[in-house]
C-alpha cells in the first residue's frame, strides 16, 4: 500500500510542480519521500533555492509560516492544519507587547520556534545553532529573549558577564526536551551504554546539558555525530532525528530517549496525498506581519551569514 501512496505522490508533485520539504523529526516514511530534510530554517532556505511553485511543508505550523514569509511567491502547504507547536503558543502578542512595555530599552530576540505574529513584534530572530552569534551582535544592550528559557540560558552561559546579567528570559520551554528528556533517562543509558557519547539539544534542561559530550541543534548534533570517530552515540532530541543519523552513519549506533512530539507526528503520507491533490493547508501570512516579520528575520541573516 505504501509504495501505492508514494508514486501517488511522486506523480502529484510532477503535475504541480511541487517539492516536499520534511523536518528532521518527522515520521520515518514522510522523511524518506522527502526532497530535502532539515531544520526549520535550512528547509525555508531550501525553498528560496527552488523553481517549484508549491512548497509541501512537512513540519509544525510557525516552520510553514517561515517558509511562507520567505517565499511570498509560492504556494506554501501544511499537510495537518492542526500541527502545531507547543513552544511557540507560550508567547503570545498581548503578552510580548505587555513584556516589551517592562522593559522598553529591550532588544527582543525571538527563537524561530514561534509565530509570524511574534516574530513581526521583535527586533530580530535567532536559530538555535545561531543565538548566541545573534546576542553577542547585540553587546551592551538589554535582550529580552523569548520564548525558550533553557536556550537563552544555554545562550547566557556562552557570553561574556555584561551581556549574559543584560539577558532577560521568557519562562517556555519545549515539552520534549524539558519534560520528556531527564538526567535520569540520560544516566540509566549511559549505564547500558557507557561507550556512548551524549549528544542533546540546546532546548534540553541545563541539568541534562551538563551531562552531554556534545551541544547542538538539529543540524549541529547531525555533523557532530558524522564526523566524530565515536561508534555509539545517546540522543538526546526527538527520536525523529534517529532516521537521517542512522542514514548518514549506517556503520554507527544511535540511542534514543523514547520522546515524541506528538505534533510532528500527524503528518503522514495520506496526508501529504490530500494537500497535493487539494492544495490544502495553504499557509498565508497577512501582508502587514510578512514584512515586519521577514525584516526580523533577514537582521538574524545579517549578522548570521
């Protein structure tokens, strides 16, 4: 039946000129119809880079709003209008601009894991393999990062003292990597696995990055994982991530911690069928917050390059 579905697709793409773009922690069969995989970021760049007119984002709902507002000139679609992102709906307008009335001298930083709307209500946007690049621009002034508290800590701890005691944090986080990924978990791997270098997320609890050999993003625990001469590996992420490590690194082992994010995981390949056929969801960002939010965007490229 799957590989019914797949030439379906296959065929749907050709006669809409379209590409399929998949996040690293999607469901293993949507990754392996996918033209390109990556982070949210690397993906909407991706998008830039093709001729295709429709854009099949295979991500949470602020990734398809990214590519959106990059590529005003194409059709973007999200497969499953319902996936969502828990992270980014602990910031909402009313409570930034609240937030922003506290602290009036602040630069506000807002982590791309949030909406159009809050990202055309700040200064300027970061990743999180470039936060702390996107911060140290910002030397001498107050930040009020917002909204992953254990990235802007981890951020924090890797500037200097004016600026780390100058960094305001919002109080979210991503549930997967806050609640899902424990120390505990982290221990009682390494005690099956003790050969096996710790490799986790920046949005993970800073008690659980004290136990890591290495700390990155997505594409960042990617190249690590690549290039270390190490054979096993803890992942300490969405257990997405497991299929493109095990792809690029056949001859390694990789150990996840068992955690889903549950939104990532409703697109499927029936779905991917319905928004081909039907150009369903298409995702429109209004004209007014397209152009604040991709001049917040294009200053994190600026410094970012």
């Amino acid at each position: 039946m799957d590989n019914i579905i797949k030439e379906k697709i296959r065929k749907l793409k050709k006669e809409r000129n379209a590409i399929i773009l998949a996040h690293v922690y999607q469901r293993d069969e949507v990754q392996g119809i996918a033209d390109y995989i990556g982070d949210s970021l690397d993906l909407s760049k991706k998008a830039l880079e093709t001729k295709a007119k429709v854009i099949v984002f295979c991500g949470v709902r602020f990734m398809a709003e990214t590519s959106a507002i990059l590529n005003p000139d194409k059709i973007v679609l999200l497969p499953e209008r319902n996936a969502g992102c828990l992270l980014a709906d602990m910031v909402t307008i009313n409570q930034l601009r609240k937030k922003k009335a506290q602290y009036p001298n602040a630069v506000v930083v807002s982590y791309i894991n949030t909406s159009a709307a809050v990202k055309a209500e700040s200064d300027i946007c970061c990743t999180s393999a470039n936060a702390v690049n996107v911060v140290k621009s910002l030397l001498g002034k107050q930040v009020l990062f917002v909204p992953d508290k254990n990235l802007g800590s981890y951020t924090a701890s890797k500037t200097d003292r004016e600026i780390g005691k100058n960094l305001v944090l919002w109080n979210g986080y991503c549930y997967v990597h806050e609640k899902n990924i424990t120390k505990d978990k982290i221990k009682g791997l390494k005690g099956l696995h003790p050969r096996a270098k710790v490799i986790v997320h920046l949005e993970c609890n800073p008690s659980v990055i004290d136990l890591a050999d290495y700390v990155g993003s997505t594409t960042q625990m990617l190249r690590y994982a690549k290039i270390s001469n190490n054979k096993e590996f803890i992942v300490g992420t969405e257990d997405g991530i497991i299929y493109l490590l095990s792809k690029q690194n056949p001859e390694k082992r990789f150990y996840p911690l068992n955690t889903v994010c549950r939104d990532m995981k409703l697109i499927n390949l029936k779905s991917i069928v319905l928004a081909l056929q039907n150009l369903e969801h298409q995702v429109i960002v209004p004209e007014d917050i397209c152009i604040k939010a991709k001049r917040a965007l294009d200053k994190m490229l600026e410094v970012c390059t």
